[in-house]
C-alpha cells in the first residue's frame, strides 16, 4: 500500500495534507527520510511523522480496559463518552471497531480489531464463543439457581443455551455464556428471581486482560492473534 493512503486510512492526515508533509520533511519510513508519497509500505514498516512512530499493520487487533460510563458505539451518546476516548493515543482507534459492546454500567474487556472477516465470525451465532463474566448479585445465588443458569432460562421470546458457572462465594460467581443477546446476563439473573450488582467481562475464549488495569488498553500479541484465528478456522 502507498504510505499516503495509509496515513489517510488511519484518518491521520489527508491525502492532500500528506503530500505537504512530505515536502516538509516530516516523514520517516525506518528511520529514514521518506520524500514520496507514493511510497509502497510493507507489514511491520515504521512510519514516523514528527517522530511519532506507527507501524504498519494490515489487521490491529486490541484489548480496552473499560470502565464505569463509557458506551460501546463510536460516538458519545447523551452524558455517556464513547470507549474512542480511552484511545486518545493509539493511531488506529478510527478505523476498528467493538466485538460485542459492553453495557455503560457493564465494565472490563473489549475486543476491537479493523478484520471484519473475524468480526463477522466472531459473532455468527452458530459459534459457540464463549464470554465469561463475573457478576455479584443482590441475593445469595442457591445451587438450584446455578443449575438453572447452567442449563437454561426463558429470557424475553428465546431459551439460553447451556452455560458453565463458578460458585465464588454466596454473591459472587463467574458465568461463561456462549450467546450475545441484548442485556442477556442481567436477564438472566433476573430469571433467576435475582439482580446484578457488578458485572465485568474478564474474557473472551482464552483471551484475558491479564495485568491490564481500567482505563488502559494494548495490542493483542502474536500468540493470542493465533490463538483467536486457529479457533475460527
């Protein structure tokens, strides 16, 4: 791909402005002065625009850290600020999108990527992908609620599909589900004549925030891109 159209891909400067800034010495490609837009960049290339590095990458794959108050969409909704804030210094936050929102009140992991091939396997409904959350409830969770979240609950016009659950304490369990339906795990605590309190995603199949805390995001790395791709092939 030319360096120019990636630059304006990533909504970083325009094609027109990119040509400026050629002209002005301000591109490095490697290290090195790059005076041609038209320039074929290759994967892994390093770009730098008054020394601010961006790599090259076809597909960007990243975890957010979201917290209380943040919307899942790409633009503020009423009081509430769009996750796209939290990206303030990644380049490529205008260019990929949420796999799976989180609710405003609902917090933790966020898979965003640009691979719309992955996004649109990631969410047919015939994979069974499962999310895993941590939920503390109003009301002590019984062994007989357990099964019946496990096994299934009647939420609006659908039955659930099985589920698997870890009793952390009398409130507090982890619940893996393999569906994404609108306020589903709310839903089905509710089912369960019990309320939400707290609700976190803490991961995605084997994909996890690991030492990330709220607020901050990273790049998936080699083995968890693998990992994520060789599960859908």
């Amino acid at each position: 791909m030319r360096i120019d159209k990636y630059l304006s891909n990533l909504w970083l400067t325009s094609r027109k402005d990119a040509h400026k800034l050629f002209k002005e010495n301000k591109i490095y490609l490697n290290d090195n002065l790059c005076k041609k837009s038209d320039e074929k960049i290759k994967f892994w290339d390093k770009i730098k625009i008054d020394w601010n590095e961006i790599i090259y990458k076809e597909n960007i794959y990243i975890i957010l850290n979201k917290p209380c108050d943040y919307v899942s969409s790409n633009i503020d909704e009423s009081r509430y600020k769009s996750y796209k804030h939290l990206l303030s210094n990644c380049p490529y936050k205008d260019i990929i999108e949420v796999v799976w929102r989180l609710d405003v009140d609902t917090t933790w992991l966020l898979l965003l990527t640009n691979n719309w091939k992955l996004i649109h396997k990631l969410i047919h409904p015939k994979k069974d992908i499962f999310k895993t959350y941590y939920i503390e409830s109003l009301h002590d969770i019984s062994k007989q609620d357990l099964e019946k979240l496990e096994n299934w609950v009647k939420i609006d016009d659908f039955i659930t599909k099985k589920a698997i659950s870890n009793k952390l304490s009398d409130k507090k369990i982890e619940l893996s589900i393999s569906e994404w339906k609108f306020h589903q795990v709310k839903k089905m605590l509710l089912a369960i004549n019990n309320e939400v309190l707290k609700l976190h995603r803490i991961s995605i199949w084997e994909i996890k925030l690991g030492d990330l805390t709220e607020w901050n995001w990273r790049y998936l790395n080699d083995d968890e891109i693998s990992y994520l791709e060789n599960k859908l092939n």
